[in-house]
C-alpha cells in the first residue's frame, strides 16, 4: 500500500512539474510546416546538383574567415 501511495505521489509530481507536456496544435502545425520547407529548400539543392545547374561563382554561401592577413 506504502508503494502504491509513492508512485501515485511521484506520477503526479511528474505532471505537475511539467514532465509530460505535450505541444499545442499550432506548435505541431508550425513544426510540420518548418520540416516541409527544410526538406522542399533541400529537393531544390539536389534537383539542381543533379542537372549540374548550380552556377559556380567567386561568391561563397558560407561565411569563410581565413585568418590570414592578406
């Protein structure tokens, strides 16, 4: 009986304290939106280095810090 009342006491503390917390539905939808734009922006990055269509250019994308002085 002593076990039982201790893990009602701790299963509730979980919830209380915030353990079990779940994301509201506009989180989920937000969430889902955010996946199918990252994985559309990535279909395009494969699409054009499969036709061979990314323009080579003296540009870089990212950001390069060389260190050097010169």
């Amino acid at each position: 009986m002593k076990k039982l009342l201790v893990l009602l006491l701790v299963s509730l503390a979980f919830v209380i304290g915030g353990c079990t917390m779940s994301e509201s539905a506009s989180e989920a939808h937000r969430r889902r939106m955010n996946i199918v734009d990252v994985q559309m922006h990535e279909m395009a990055e494969d699409w054009d280095v499969l036709w061979l269509m990314d323009r080579p250019s003296g540009l870089n994308a990212n950001h390069v810090r060389s260190g050097l002085p010169y």
